[in-house]
C-alpha cells in the first residue's frame, strides 16, 4: 500500500507542477486559453493573478515532494488535506470540474497514505 500511496502523491504532485507551468507561463498562450476556456483579453487582464495561483500550486507541489523524499506521511497527508480543500473550494466556486482533476486525486492519496 506504501508504494501505491507514494505514487499517488507523485501524480498529485505532477498535477499542480503542470497546473504551475499552465498559470504562471502559459496562461496567455493556446494551451493556458484551452485548458481554463479563456478569451485571449480576459487572459491579458488576469495574467498576474494567474502567476499567483500557479505559485501557490507549485508550494503544493513542493510540499507533497518534500513528504515524498523525506518519507513523511504526515507531510504528505497535510498537503494532500491542503489541496482537497483547494479541490472543493474551486468546485464550489469556479467549476465542479476542479473536484475531479484535484480533489478526487488527492483524496485518493489521502486514504492510500492512511492505509501505509
């Protein structure tokens, strides 16, 4: 079970990295407008609150890798309660399919390092 819940964690991890490169590099190209339905103005106008979401994405990231190396379930169980609050917030606030891209993930990841 370990071993399933450490990749797990990896795979949330990789999530919001990708979710990083997204909002703090990519969000006015095609693939940042595609993923989060943008037009190209609306993307110039928010482009800085995007870095700042994609900062706080990669410190989520940063800290399921620190649980990971340093073989800290406790941090890993943290960050992954961190990133299910942030999963149903945006379900409840922007769009329900942020619960399944980050939440379900994260739960998932959740029970597994429970179960290690």
């Amino acid at each position: 079970m370990h071993v399933a819940a450490n990749i797990v964690v990896g795979f949330v991890a990789l999530i919001h990295i990708y979710i990083l490169v997204l909002e703090m590099l990519l969000w006015e190209k095609p693939a940042g407008l595609k993923a989060f339905g943008l037009s190209k103005e609306f993307a110039a106008q928010t482009r800085v609150l995007a870095a700042n979401q994609g900062l706080y994405n990669g410190f989520l990231a940063a800290g399921l890798i620190w649980g990971l190396l340093s073989a800290r379930v406790d941090v890993q169980m943290f960050f992954l309660v961190c990133v299910l609050v942030a999963g149903v917030y945006g379900a409840l606030t922007a769009n329900v399919k942020i619960l399944w891209i980050q939440g379900m993930p994260a739960l998932v990841g959740l029970v597994l390092a429970g179960l290690a």
